[in-house]
C-alpha cells in the first residue's frame, strides 16, 4: 500500500554589451546592505566548456540523511524509507561516490555534519550529493525532534562559503511531501473515431509538462509504498543504475517524472479519498553546464 509523507497543517568575449548611460538594476524594494567582495575560487573548467569536468581523483561525497523515526507531533513511522536509503547507497556507489547514511538524527546532529561536509577539502572531487528522506510540508523538513527549512540544507555550500565546490554540481534529493494536497490526474485521450467509439488514453497528473529536486511539487503528497519503497526514489535509482553513466542528468531526472507520473498511482481502496491518486517530481536546475557522471575508475 502507498503512503503519503506525513505533514502538519541567468561581444565575442562574451560579455553583455550594454548602450551608453545604461545600467543594470534590481527589481527588489527597499534598500540593500553592501555584500563583501567574493573571494576567488579555483576555476574547474573553462569558462564556456559545455560540460561539466567529471575526472577528478573522486566523484565526490554522497550523504544520505534517512529519517524513518520521530519523536514530534505524533509523525508516524516511515515504512519503506530504509528500502529507499539501501537502494540509492548501492546506487550511488557504483557511480564512485563515497557514501555515508545518517540514521534518524536530530537538526543539531544533522546541521553539524552538513557544516562538517561543507568545510571538507573537495578539490579533488567531481561534485557533491545530499539526499533527505522524511517526512515535510511546504518548505519544512522534519529531522528526529523538530523541523527545519529545506534551505538549510544547501545554504554552507555556496561558493563563497565552500570554495572548493565552486563552479562544481551540488546536488540534493529530497523525497518527502510538500503539503497535504492530492493530484487526481487527468486524463488524456487520442479519439480515433469520430464517435469517440476507440480511442488510447492513459492519466497523469495535472501538473505534467512543466519543467534540486523534490518528490514532488509544492503543496502536494510525496507517496510512498511501504514494502517497495517511495516512488521518487525507486524511480530515481532504477534511472541512475541503468543510465547514469551515460545520460546527462536533466534527461535522467526528465525520466525520472516520467516513470513516476505514468507508472505509479495509489492503492488506497479503503480510503477513497486517497484512491488512485498521482504524483510529478519537482525538479529545479540552476545548472551551467551539462553534467554527465561518466564511468569512474
């Protein structure tokens, strides 16, 4: 049977040219603190290269934070999640990453070893992997004794506060529920008589063909099977152990939402309400470069 995650309530040099007298502005209110300088970073690649440099010494650092226990607001267990987190470690070590699983820790906990990654040394490394696998509302992620915002998550890698990731992939994968509201697809139907007498069809869900990367989008369930594990994720690394050396990672996670938005629906039979619903992938990329992992020695 699925479940739902459980929640509470941007010349030939390539510069812009720009007309005499002009000059860029912002489109905030107010007023604005001056920023301190950046500090230079190691450049990876040059600065029009297409692709992303994957042949670092390392892939990188991959750590999993899996949370199937909580000690707040009555949430309920997460049966399933340690399928997830297995799967997606075995995964993310065939591709070369260094994989470390956090089991059900508290923000302090899980902040201190985000901050501990983010300090690391990861000039040597391709890029860097964090997956979070809890329960969530909009915005919210929730660790073993109380939540947190999503944002938390990435906030100690920019590059000016970790240089050695700067202009290298960050990647996070969060599967939890964005809120508590249910997709009931539509469907579509290719008619190929006039009196709608044969016709193909097959549902997804109303948020379809829009294009880190969520479970699911903003204000609604993230599912989840309890003997299979989530649909994001199971997904997710059936993608990356059949084509992850080979795709670039958008057409990888483009896959993704395709195979969670037409293969999966619930099976609530008990409880109509949550009967044959579906779910789409969220995926938001600030990407420069393609990145393809590549095959690692």
């Amino acid at each position: 049977m699925s479940q739902p995650e459980e929640q509470l309530t941007n010349n030939g040099n390539g510069e812009e040219q720009r007309p005499n007298g002009s000059n860029d502005e912002g489109d905030a209110l107010g007023s604005h603190g001056a920023s301190d300088r950046p500090r230079i970073a190691q450049m990876p690649v040059h600065r029009n290269a297409l692709y992303y440099k994957m042949d670092h010494k390392r892939r990188g650092v991959a750590i999993i934070f899996n949370h199937e226990y909580f000690d707040i607001h009555n949430l309920k267990p997460r049966t399933g999640t340690n399928v997830d987190s297995n799967n997606l470690a075995r995964v993310l070590k065939s591709l070369g990453f260094s994989v470390t699983v956090f089991e059900n820790l508290t923000y302090r906990t899980l902040s201190a070893h985000v901050q501990e990654v983010a300090e690391m040394d990861h000039s040597d490394d391709d890029c860097l992997l964090i997956a979070v696998l809890t329960h969530g509302e909009l915005g919210i992620l929730y660790a073993k004794d109380t939540h947190y915002k999503a944002e938390n998550l990435w906030y100690h890698f920019t590059a000016d506060k970790c240089p050695t990731l700067a202009g290298k992939p960050k990647l996070f994968f969060i599967q939890a529920c964005q809120g508590d509201k249910l997709d009931g697809g539509i469907t579509l139907s290719n008619i190929t008589e006039t009196d709608g007498s044969s016709s193909t069809q097959y549902r997804i869900p109303v948020h379809a063909d829009f294009l880190i990367a969520f479970s699911t989008v903003p204000g609604y369930y993230s599912w989840r099977n309890t003997t299979r594990g989530s649909w994001f994720m199971q997904a997710l690394c059936d993608e990356l152990r059949s084509f992850g050396t080979e795709r670039d990672i958008l057409t990888l996670l483009t896959l993704v939402s395709q195979r969670v938005a037409l293969d999966f629906e619930s099976n609530t039979p008990d409880l109509l309400p949550m009967h044959q619903q579906k779910q789409v992938p969220c995926i938001t990329s600030m990407l420069t470069r393609i990145l393809v992992f590549g095959k690692k020695n």
